[in-house]
C-alpha cells in the first residue's frame, strides 16, 4: 500500500503517527481514504471550496505532484505521498514605511513608558502581538497632524485620540454651522457658533487626557505648510478641496511624509496612502486639477453623513498601521467605496517617473501658488461686474412696486424642495440650455441660486443665448433669507 | 510551552543569520516534542530560494524539508521548527509571517541590525492561524 507521511506538524491530528498506509491507485484516491481516516486533516489541507491549501505541497517521493500529474498521479505499493508545509516568511519591507522613522529604530528603552493607567485604557491593544506593548509604545511616541477638522477630521481626531497617539495636531479655522453637524460628529449641537478646533479639543480632552493637541488656528498656506507639517510622523489629509489637496501632497513629498489620503462626494468616498518615498502621490494620480467648477464640493453636491465616517476611519486605521509598521498599508492602492451599491473597489496606483514632484527628474522644488495652479479666480476677476448685480432688497422693492420681474431659480429640484422664493420659477442650471424656450426675453430676468455662484454662470450663458434684461440675485436665497423672508430656510 | 535551545545551538543560528545578512536566513529545528517542551537537538540550515528579494522575505524549498524531515526521522527525531532572521527589523513576526505559518512547529526568529543579532525569540502560532504568541525559549537570550 502507498504510505502518506504526515510533517510533524499535523502529527496531532493522526494520532501521533508520522506515517500511514492507505488504499489508492492515485494521488487523489490515497488523500481522500486519508481524509476519510482522519477527518480533522481535511481543514488543515483542503480550503473550503476543496483546494489544496496554499500553504500545503504534495510531493509523490522526491516530485511536486503538480509537476506531475497533480491529484490523478498513479501510485505503486511502494510511493510514498508526502505533505511537505511550505515554509515562507520574512520582514514586511513595505508595511513598514516608517522604517526610517525614529522610534523603530529606537531601542525599546527609548520609548516612552506605559502607566497604570494607560496599560488598563489600552489593554484590548496590549493584548494583541501586532501591537502589544511596545506597539502602543510607538503609537504614544508617534504624532499625527490632521489638516481640517471637519466630515473626516472629526472621526479621525476622535479615534486617534481614543487610539493613544502621543500628539496630535489639528489645523482648522472655521467655525461650526449647523449644516456641519450632521456629518462632523466630534461637534455637538451647543457648539454651534464656536471655533472649530475649540470644540474638537474639548471632545478630545474628555476621550482621552493623555493626548497632547497642537491647535493651528490658521489656513493652511504655501506660506506656513513646510513648518506646520515638519514636526509631525504622519499627515492626514481632511481637506475638501484641491489646491490645499496639492498643497499637503507636495509638502508632504518635499519633506518626506506619509500622507493618508481621504475625499468623499455623495455616496462615494476614497482613500490612499501617498508616501513618494515608496509609491505614488496623488500627483502621480491626478497630475493636473480638474477645471474649478467641475467637481463639486460637498457644499454644492451633498455627502450622506455617514461617509465621511467610513473614509475618516479607514484613513485612521492606515495611520495606525503605518505608526506600528504592520499589515498592508494602503500605498499605491485607491480604495474607492460606493456606499449606495456598498461596493469596494480597489485600484492599482503607480508612480509616475515624470511627475513633476516625486518623478526621476523634479521640477517643483518648493511649494507653489496652488490657488493659481488649480485655476480659481482671484476675487477681482470673480465677479460679474455691478451693473448685472441686484441685491434682494432692491428685488423685493421692485416686485412690491408691481414691476414685470421673473425670478429664474437655476438650483437642482432637491435644493428647491428645501426652500424657495415665491414665485420664482424653476430651471436648474444643468438643463438651462435645452429649456431656452420656457424663459421670456421680454421680462426683466433675475437669477437666483443658493449663493450667487450658480447663477452667475447662468447669466453668463443666457448672455450668450442673446437675453439682455438679466440681473444675478447678490448672495443667492441665503442672503434673501438674511435681508428679505427670513421665513424661507437655509441649508 | 517551552523549547530548549541551547546556547551551541543559538549560536550556530546566530553566525547563519549574521552571515546572511543583509539577505535573510532560514534553517530547521530538529529535536523531539516531549511532555516537556520541545528540545533542539540539532539546527540545519537551509537555502533562501528568494533570488527577487532574499533580504526581506525566505522560501525554503519543499524538496529541503522534505530531506530534512527524512533525515530527522532516520534519526529518531523531528523538525519541530523554524528559524529565520530579520535584517534591521525587530524579532517579532510579521503579517507575511503569519499568513505563512504553521501551528506546532516553533519559529525563532534573529533580529540583525547593522549585521550583529541584537534580539532571538520564538513565536508559536497558535491553532486558529489568528496571531503569534511568544514562547519561552531557554538559552536563547543575546547577551
């Protein structure tokens, strides 16, 4: 009969013995009578769908049986059938992409110690080998500067904090609107009104005391990036728009810095790992900013609350992992969540030899205009000039005088269930080309949106179509609530 | 559950794996698994068959262990774990380690920095695969 010899490993579940004779005419034939002898063999050789483990060879003597003629092998009386475990291993090169980075080269005596009180707060860390405590050692060693404090810096700052990084710094000068706090949880409704970094130390202090904030109550600038960043082991980017995007990828990269990438618009949410010393950065991604306009902020598009949520915690995560130098960090890799379809992708990022500030031969040295690299007009070239203007006082007194005035509201329907202007008429900005037709040329027109944007850009393409009797509502029906009805809502 | 080491036996993994560095090393723990613990009576190198990236990852081929095991039985004894090295990195295994090994067996893992071992320990993974718990091994601590 053919003999199976079992590696001592697997000895356990055949009672000890290091071989035994089956019946046979094939390889396949001999495992199954195996198996069928010692049931708890089959998990350990076969996956659930009945592949072969990847972590398990057959050799038939001294042959791979895939060399040979894998499972129908035929076998003599005198084969012997071994499983042979395969034996790999090795250092995580990749997962540990602070490896130049102070504290893993540290010994361990030079990281600072764990009280009482923390071995308790962090114990389900400390429990744990991928972190135990020399992990949480590193984490309390370690700082992370999160740029906004908003939809995705409020969950980072929370978990971070609650995690036991050492020093976390936060950059933010706005204040709270109520329109944040269906999505920046770290802010409470009392909050409403307060600076921003005010209210999220605040959260912090009580989550965990042991935390050491840095508040930068500022913009950040080409300016002051290089100085706000430097001190810090790890950089996450919260912001939501381009230029500070392009202005945190390259300070990032000129000072040799993670940065842990999040965005979200709508129901979609994407996050990366930019590190140029060992992968792409988002330059390699997107070389050029899409035209300013084409790409709407969460202001203009909306964002499901929840997402910011998602994408911030996969962003934290990454932030631990890369402190701890362990698994598989999310560098030249975009992770793309649709949480409508709750479908997640992931997409193969690469570097770009010619980018032109991580690539072979770089052409930006030190940080740039970004404002101008991505387009956005200076407030001067903004505006459409006075005399398209009006402001609602002026609208209001026209119409209270009876004056032929038609207000053209270029909003998306979903903003026009929000609120309205009475009597104004609906055509959202998208669909003004092919809806001409319905808005007279010989009324005075008055364009209106949320804020002015929108409708500006309306006036523009109904100046083209030939209309001339046009005026662009100042400050949209946010300013119209403010000076005119304050009974029509904001949002 | 303990392994006896042995200094003689720590140090002839020590100079593999200071030899091989910068690359990684890898070899067997031949011994006998008894109601004590386990016992190293022997250490066999093996080669790191990872030409792409030998200093940071081991592959030790089926074929090796295979003569290993056949030669430990010969002998009346067993391989009953692994050893390998860690250039610049702490002697703790990592996620690659983990998605490659085997309960039972002992892995002793060397951390070399700058071509001198600084730390030896050994990891049993336990019977889920989930994680690595360190395992008390005589005679293997650096001086």
């Amino acid at each position: 009969m053919p003999k199976i010899v079992i590696p001592s490993a697997l000895k356990g579940f055949t009672g000890g013995h290091g071989e035994v004779n089956v019946e046979g005419a094939t390889v396949g034939a001999a495992l199954d009578a195996f198996v069928e002898r010692f049931p708890d063999m089959r998990k350990h050789l076969y996956d659930d769908s009945g592949r072969l483990r990847h972590f398990v060879n057959i050799y038939v003597n001294d042959a791979d049986m895939r060399e040979l003629q894998k499972t129908e092998t035929p076998l003599n009386e005198t084969d012997e059938v071994s499983i042979v475990p395969a034996i790999a291993g090795g250092v995580d090169t990749a997962a540990d992409p602070l490896s130049g980075q102070p504290w893993l080269n540290n010994r361990l005596s030079s990281l600072p110690e764990l009280n009482q009180e923390e071995k308790l707060r962090y114990s389900r860390h400390l429990i744990m080998p991928e972190v135990g405590v020399e992990g949480q050692r590193k984490l309390k060693a370690a700082s992370v500067i999160c740029i906004g404090t908003g939809g995705l810096g409020a969950p980072l700052a929370l978990y971070l904090s609650a995690a036991g990084i050492g020093r976390i710094g936060l950059v933010d000068y706005d204040v709270v609107d109520f329109t944040n706090l269906h999505r920046q949880v770290i802010h409470f409704t009392g909050d409403v009104g307060k600076p921003k970094l005010q209210s999220a130390a605040e959260k912090i202090e009580q989550i965990n005391p042991n935390v050491t904030l840095d508040l930068h109550e500022t913009v950040l600038t080409s300016e002051n990036a290089m100085d706000i960043l430097r001190p810090y082991d790890i950089v996450i980017d919260g912001t939501d728009n381009f230029p500070t995007r392009y202005l945190v990828n390259d300070a990032c990269v000129l000072l040799g810095k993670p940065n842990v990438y999040g965005s979200i618009f709508r129901f979609e949410g994407m996050a990366s790992v930019f590190d140029a010393r060992r992968g792409p950065c988002y330059r390699c991604m997107f070389p050029e900013p899409p035209p300013p306009g084409m790409v709407p902020s969460c202001a203009e598009g909306g964002v499901l609350g929840i997402l910011p949520g998602l994408i911030g915690v996969v962003q934290a995560t990454e932030a631990i992992k890369l402190i701890l130098g362990i698994g598989d960090p999310l560098i030249g890799r975009l992770l793309w969540i649709d949480a409508l379809k709750m479908r997640i992708r992931e997409l193969k990022l690469a570097k770009d030899p010619d980018c032109p500030v991580c690539g072979v031969n770089p052409t930006i040295h030190e940080l740039i205009d970004y404002q101008q690299f991505c387009g956005i007009p200076t407030h001067q070239e903004e505006g459409l000039g006075s005399e398209w203007e009006i402001t609602p006082r002026e609208v209001k007194a026209r119409l209270d005088r009876g004056d032929r005035l038609q207000i053209i509201d270029v909003r998306n329907p979903e903003e026009w269930e929000i609120s309205r202007i009475e009597g104004a008429r609906l055509v959202p900005l998208p669909q003004l080309a092919d809806r001409l037709g319905e808005i007279p040329r010989d009324v005075d027109l008055v364009l209106q949106c949320k804020s002015g944007v929108r409708s500006a850009r309306a006036l523009e393409q109904l100046r083209d179509a030939g209309y001339t009797r046009l005026k662009n509502l100042q400050g949209g029906i946010l300013a119209w609530s403010d000076e005119v009805d304050p009974s029509v809502a904001k949002y | 559950m303990t392994i006896e080491v042995g200094a003689a036996h720590r140090d002839e993994m020590r100079r593999h794996a200071e030899e091989a560095y910068p690359h990684e090393c890898c070899g067997f723990l031949v011994g006998v698994n008894g109601e004590k613990g386990k016992t190293i009576r022997s250490i066999r190198r093996a080669a790191n068959t990872r030409d792409d990236s030998p200093q940071n990852r081991y592959l030790i081929d089926p074929l090796e262990f295979l003569k290993a095991e056949r030669q430990a039985r010969a002998d009346g004894l067993d391989i009953i774990g692994i050893y390998h090295s860690h250039p610049d990195h702490p002697a703790r295994p990592s996620e690659f380690d983990r998605e490659h090994a085997w309960p039972y067996y002992s892995y002793i893992i060397f951390s070399v920095e700058r071509g001198n071992v600084v730390d030896a320990r050994s990891w049993l993974l336990d019977e889920s695969r989930a994680a690595f718990t360190e395992e008390a091994a005589e005679g293997l601590e650096i001086q």
